[in-house]
C-alpha cells in the first residue's frame, strides 16, 4: 500500500473477496446512476466503453433500456471475480458486449476515438490523484470529438449529516483505506482540464447521507493530444 492508497494488487484481492456483495452498494448508488443514465445521451451512443464494469449490473440496463441495438459496449475490471459475474450477467449480449480482465493499468489497446462514451462509476474515488488524470487523459484518447465523459464518484457532502459522514470517510480513508474498500470522497471536476472538456451535467445525488457526484462532460473538438 502506498501513502493511503491501496495498490492494484490489493484492489484486486478485495474486489476478488467482496465478488458478488459489490451489489450490495445500491442503496446508495442506485440514485445516482439512474441519474447519469438519464444525462449520459445513451440513447445516441454506438460504442461504450467502461472503466470499472464491476458485475455487470451498469452495462445491462444500458443494453436493455438505453442503447440503440446496434451499439456495442466494452467493460474492464481488474478482478476476475467480479469480471466472471459480468459475464456471466451480458450472457444474452454476447456479440455486442465484452468484458476485459486487465492488469489495472490504466492505457487500454484501443485505437484513439474508439468510443463515443466513456463511463467510470465509483472507481475514481479509488485511484490516487496521478492515476486520476491517466485515466481521464486516457478516455480523452478514447473518446470521438463531442464524445461523452460520464462519471459517478463519492463526493464532499453539502448537509451537515452528509458533511460529518464524509469527513469520517475520509479520516477512515486515511487511517486504513482497506475498512472503506480503498474509496474516498474526490471532487470530479477538480480533474477535468476545461480546454479539453465542457461540463454538459454535474449534480451531487445523495442517498442515505451518501452524497455521489455526477458528471457527464463532452470531449471539444480541435484539441487533440
């Protein structure tokens, strides 16, 4: 472990142990992915691709509900737990959905402007802050001129309830990040460079005093790398 971060092998082997219980983590997400769902512009989308698929449980209610039946959607997880419950959950999607292992780094073997959406759901807050720009330089690549950026996060709370808890969060983060699965509250725009992205939706969701932010910033044009 490194400074308060866990490293790619401890993610791994907890997320390998944790395996199907990541569901459980819906009472808090669910209001927030619904949100990104409803501002992502799927509906539009030919070609996702997801940092952090987790069990699947994002990916197919795009592919049941909210991607046209020609789009095509790529996950990647660093655990092979959880990518097996992925699979094993897109089964009826074979041909159009695929599911990576990989070795947590955070440069894929996709050719630049691949996707047309980019999503990270609750894998930010668990990346040290270099590794946050990789991977937001990294969807930059990715992504077509106007493509979508759509992010979920922790965030900083903005009641007194949701303040305090995130504070503890936080000092729990810093103190052992393996009790809070390596997360902790991150501010998402606080990493977006603005003359690469614009911000088309940014709201902080909270549930259960949970507060998750919600970014959906689209790539401008004419400011390749």
């Amino acid at each position: 472990m490194s400074g308060s971060f866990l490293s790619r092998e401890e993610v791994r082997s907890f997320y390998d142990r944790f395996g199907a219980k990541q569901d459980w983590q819906r009472f808090y997400e669910g209001p927030a992915l619904r949100d990104l769902l409803l501002h992502g512009q799927f509906e539009s989308a030919q070609s996702v691709f997801e940092l952090g698929c987790g069990t699947g449980a994002f990916a197919r209610a795009l592919l049941e509900a909210h991607l046209p039946g020609t789009a095509s959607y790529v996950g990647v997880d660093i655990s092979s737990t959880i990518a097996g419950i992925a699979r094993k959950r897109l089964d009826s999607f074979k041909g159009r959905a695929e599911v990576v292992i990989t070795d947590g780094s955070l440069a894929f073997n996709y050719p630049d402007w691949s996707f047309d959406r980019f999503v990270s759901n609750y894998v930010i807050d668990l990346l040290p802050p270099e590794d946050i720009h990789q991977a937001i330089d990294e969807a930059y690549r990715l992504l077509v001129p106007g493509g979508r950026l759509c992010l979920v996060s922790l965030t900083f709370g903005s009641t007194i309830a949701s303040r305090a808890l995130t504070w503890a969060w936080g000092r729990i983060h810093k103190l052992n990040p393996r009790l809070v699965g390596g997360c902790r509250p991150v501010r998402l725009q606080d990493f977006l460079n603005k003359d690469r992205w614009r911000v088309d939706h940014c709201i902080v969701v909270s549930a259960f005093g949970i507060p998750s932010e919600v970014v959906v910033a689209s790539k401008s044009a004419g400011n390749e790398l």
